[in-house]
C-alpha cells in the first residue's frame, strides 16, 4: 500500500504567514485510488484536485476541479477548507515543480492551501508547499461593536435621523456572541429596533477580521435591495476598512444574451401575440444595462416572452456560449464568489439548499458560494419558503405552462422548431416526426390533464378549499378507481411526450452541422422534457407516494373561483424542523434568526421545537 509513503520536501517554500504543522503530508491507498481513477479518465493527462488533509496530515476526499487549467482551480479553491491541498499529476512522471505551479502554490497558500504533485500511478508525492496550519479567527471585541451604536459615536455623527436603541445594542452583542462562540440565536426585535444594523455590524465585522463568508437571507427582495443600497453602505462607513458584499438573486432573473437573440429571430413562431416592440426594446436594453436582471428592466415584459429570454440551467451551453464572457449570470456568479457578504432572498437559499441535500456537498458551492455564518431576517417566513423547496407543488396552471411553451395556438417551441429544420439533412423527416408523433402527444396529455383535474375537483367538493389526504384527512383518492385511472392516464401522457421530445432531440443531434438557431430551440425542448418529469414524479408523491406517505403531510387545495379557479396537489416533510437542523443549522458555525414577530403566547419553545 501507499499508507507508509514519505513525502519529498522542496526547497525552498514561499514565505509562511501562519503556524507549520508537525508532520509531513501523506497520501493514503483510498485517496490515491480516486486520484488515478480520474487520471485515467482524463487519458492521462494533467488533471487538478482539490484534497481534504485530516489531523494526522493524510489526504482524503480528493476531488477534481479542472483538467490542467489552473484558473479553474483558484476559482474553486475560493470555497474549500483551510488547511487543505490542491494536487496536481504531471504525467511525464517528473515531479519537479514549474514556475507556473511554484505561482500557483503561492496563491494558494494565501487561501490557506497546500500544493502537492503525484504521478499518473499516485504512488510518488511531492509536496511542493505543505498545508499550513488553519489561520487563527479574530474574535469580535463586543464592548467596541457596542460603542459604535452609541450616543458618543460614528453612527450619531453620520446619521442625522440618530436615536439611542438599547434594544439594538443587545440585539448587537447576542449577535455578535454567537459569531464568536458559534450557535445559535433566535432575536424578536419589534419594529424601530433597528435590527439591520444591530446584525450587519457584527457580520462585516467578522468578514474583515477573519475573511469569513456570511449570508443574509430575506423574505423580500424590498428588503434586499434596501439592506444591500442603504445598509450596508452605512455599516462600511461607520466601520471603515473594506468588505466586499454582493445582492445574489435567483438565476430566472436574468436575461440569457444568447436566448433573447435567438427568441428576436424566432418571434413568429414562439409568440401568438406580436412581440416585435418589447423584443426590440429587450436586445437594446441588453446593450446598456450593467446587471442585466428583471428588476433592472425599464417595462415588465410578457410572461411568455420572459420564459424564453431568461437564463435557464437547462437551456444553458456553459463555457461553449458565445456570451458567455458578458453573461450576467455568470458576472454575478462571479461577484458572489468573491463576495464576503452575501444577500440573498429565503427563496434562493432553499433552492440551494435542496441542490446540497440532493448532492450531499456542503463545504463547496452549489447554487450559493460556501459559507459558515447564516443570518435569516424575517424569519417567521423560513418554515414557508422551506416547505415551498423541499417539497412538491403540482398546480393546473403549472402543467399547462411547459405544454403552452410547447404549443399555444400555433406557436412556440415546436413551430420554431419546425422551422429551423429547414435546410438540414434528415430536416424533412425530422419535420414529419414532430407532426406526427409529437404534436398527437401533446395533444393528449392536454386532453388527459383537463380530465384529471376535472375528476379532483369532484372528488374535493365545492365547499373544500383545502383538504389534507391520507388517514387524518379524507383519505386517499387513488383508491376511487377513476381517480386511479385519470393519474395513470396523466403520468403516462406526460412521460410519453418526454419520450418524444427526447427522441426528436436525439435525432436532431445525430445530424452533422446544426445552425445555433436550432441547437437553442433543442436546448428548450430539453428543459420542457425535464419539468414534465419532474411534473410526473410530484404528481406520483401527493397521490400514490407508497412508502414515502409517512414522511410527508399531503394536501389538494383549490385557489381563486370560475375562470381563475387553481387546483394544487402538494406535499411537504413532516419532519421539517429535524431536516432543516441537519440539512442547515448544523452545517452553519452560526446561525442567527431574527424577525418582528417569532415567539408564540410570549414563547420560543415552538419556535425552538421546530
């Protein structure tokens, strides 16, 4: 085995600027499995890792970040644990360091990483720089903090509207405890306390003391904007020093460069409407606007015309974009991982959160950066937006917009689909499976939705808003055999168009040379095909979740009347407060919960509970 391996020490090392550990790095038999595993994956060659390195000073968890592109690697290394090392192979099997990795190493240890290269086999380590020792933290000088809120000082002096808060400086000092001791604190803070300031003095604090990220999370976006353009420009100010802070909004608010281009050409054939003017309006905003987000937009634009502009994972062609330089979604990925501050809104941390629970990664960015410091203002709203993620919502209006994407009266993805075959090789035959395969699947799935839904609004009542399903509510109604029979008919004519929609997309990409007006619209036909999984799957959860039904409460609930009228199924965790303990509070060093309204009857035992 390799557990008895000795490093080899180069000379001489950058300048160390914390404490070197006792003992020499070392690579264990499990760690360099997965490392050649990879190498032999990439056909050899250099291939980058990001390793943990536990207390006895053995590597594990390697994990791959880059094939040889060293950028990739200081982007990534920006989220990783202090004290762990970035390896590298060089597949000539000499392991004598290059300039290039001797800079590399240097910038790393400013992150608090160490620098190693093996061989294509892992059985040789060179250490080029060892993992230092994790920095030490700066803890919060309270009374200090305290004094900056009070009459004698910065804040009176810039603020012109100043009044003394005892309140605020409590709520500052139980903040300011918990970044320094870890935990949590849960604050009611009524209205005029100023809770903002009593929570983001502690936290930019904290972040120019310790280079420390933390996230604050809102219900409204009001509020973010106002925190982000007002707070925290007050905080830098009576603070001094700098700190680098970014508003992180969801991905659906930003314009795609490349899919508004794409929609201005193909506008005959997505819209039923004349869209002419706000597309035009659209690609000239797109030239001029620096965010380039909803809310930077100077009209609100059609929902259909929005759905097909908007960034969309599913829709996205990454690094191959021609955009993707000017992508404002990735410019503001970008600011966010540089951020030491982020603001974000409930929806976004839970939509993060479900992608760290579905992939078990916690320490590494996923929709967020990385952080260790969480602070959740109108927190009375946390259960809702939790449930609202780690859930299920099925609602009609919520089927029929991935089908209407498709097809509304003529137009939409399928026409411009049809139309951008022309000229292409099998384009005449891929034209007729479209009409004749695809189309009639669309068709019936809309005929079946309409009879399903019908059928649950029977079985609901008129008088029923919401009903609860299972053994403490009405009981289950797949065991009415009409009801049985309209969700089969439902799961398999929505599986059955996602069928074809892949089959047609697979078709297409057998074809040689494909105009970029196509490979976008292939693109959209995958995001459709993705939700009607997703559709299909939650529909299955509420109505027949077989041995999930004792992990989830479930419920049909009908909104609005006549024409608006909207039937949801849903389902939530009924143990949500153990989920978020696992899944949030535990990974966070400190986590603050604050809002006007918390305790119930005078109490935070419910609160405490959940």
């Amino acid at each position: 085995g390799l557990d008895g391996l000795e490093p080899e020490e180069p000379e001489p090392h950058p300048p160390r600027k914390r404490g070197r550990p006792a003992r020499p790095l070392r690579l264990g038999s499990t760690a360099a499995a997965r490392i050649r595993d990879e190498i032999e994956r990439a056909g050899g060659r250099e291939v980058c890792f990001l390793a943990e390195v536990d207390d006895k000073r053995w590597v594990h968890a390697p994990r791959a970040v880059s094939r040889g592109n060293f950028e990739a690697v200081l982007v990534a290394a920006k989220d990783a644990r202090e004290g762990g090392v970035m390896l590298h192979n060089h597949p000539s099997g000499v392991l004598e360091p290059s300039e290039a990795d001797m800079h590399v190493a240097g910038r790393l240890y400013e992150q608090g990483l160490g620098t190693a290269i093996v061989d294509n086999q892992a059985s040789r380590l060179y250490v080029v720089v060892e993992p230092p020792a994790p920095r030490e933290r700066v803890p919060l000088d309270l009374d200090d903090l305290e004094g900056l809120l009070s009459p004698q000082g910065p804040l009176a002096k810039l603020h012109a509207g100043y009044e003394d808060r005892p309140g605020q400086r409590e709520m500052l000092r139980a903040v300011g405890h918990r970044f320094n001791e870890g935990g949590i604190a849960v604050v009611e803070a009524g209205t005029g306390t100023g809770k903002s300031l009593a929570y983001l003095l502690p936290a930019v604090r904290w972040a120019q003391e310790n280079r420390e990220r933390t996230v604050v999370s809102t219900n409204t976006i009001n509020l973010q904007e106002q925190l982000a353009g007002n707070d925290l420009p007050l905080v830098q100010r009576i603070l001094g020093g700098e700190v680098k802070w970014a508003l992180v909004k969801g991905r659906g608010n930003y314009v795609s460069i490349r899919r508004a281009f794409l929609a201005a050409e193909a506008q005959g054939s997505l819209f039923d409407e004349d869209r002419s003017g706000e597309v035009k309006a659209l690609l000239e905003w797109i030239r001029t606007t620096d965010e380039g987000s909803l809310s930077d937009l100077t009209f609100q634009p059609a929902e259909e015309l929005w759905d097909e502009v908007r960034s969309d994972p599913d829709a996205c062609l990454r690094v191959r974009c021609p955009h993707f330089q000017q992508c404002f979604y990735q410019k503001a990925r970008r600011e966010a991982a540089s951020a030491e501050l982020l603001v974000v809104n409930h929806h976004l941390l839970f939509t993060d959160l479900a992608v760290r629970r579905a992939t078990q990664n916690y320490p590494q960015a996923a929709v967020l950066p990385a952080y260790k410091r969480l602070i959740l203002d109108e927190a009375h709203n946390v259960e809702d937006a939790a449930t609202a993620h780690l859930g299920v919502e099925i609602s009609r209006r919520g089927v029929y917009r991935p089908l209407s994407r498709l097809d509304r009266r003529g137009r939409g993805i399928l026409q411009a689909v049809h139309e951008a075959l022309d000229g292409i090789g099998e384009g005449r035959a891929l034209r007729e499976r479209l009409e004749n395969r695809v189309r009639p699947a669309l068709s019936r799935a809309r005929a079946v939705l309409e009879g399903f839904m019908e059928t649950l609004e029977i079985f609901m009542g008129v008088d029923e808003a919401t009903a609860r399903l299972g053994p403490e509510g009405i009981g289950e109604p797949v065991e009415r055999e009409e009801v049985r029979e309209r969700m089969d008919s439902l799961v398999a004519s929505l599986d059955a168009l996602g069928r074809e929609l892949h089959e047609l997309r697979a078709r297409v990409e057998l074809e040689e040379a494909l105009p970029d007006r196509l490979e976008g619209r292939l693109l959209d036909l995958k995001s459709v095909e993705r939700r009607l999984g997703a559709i299909s799957a939650g529909v299955r959860l509420v109505l027949a979740p077989g041995e999930e039904a004792s992990a989830y409460v479930r419920w049909l609930e009908v909104r609005g009347k006549g024409r608006r009228m909207n039937l949801a199924l849903a389902a939530a965790p009924i143990e949500l407060g153990q989920l978020l303990r696992e899944s949030l509070f535990s990974k966070a060093e400190t986590t603050v919960l604050t809002s006007a309204t918390l305790a119930t009857r005078n109490s935070f035992d419910f609160l405490r509970e959940r």
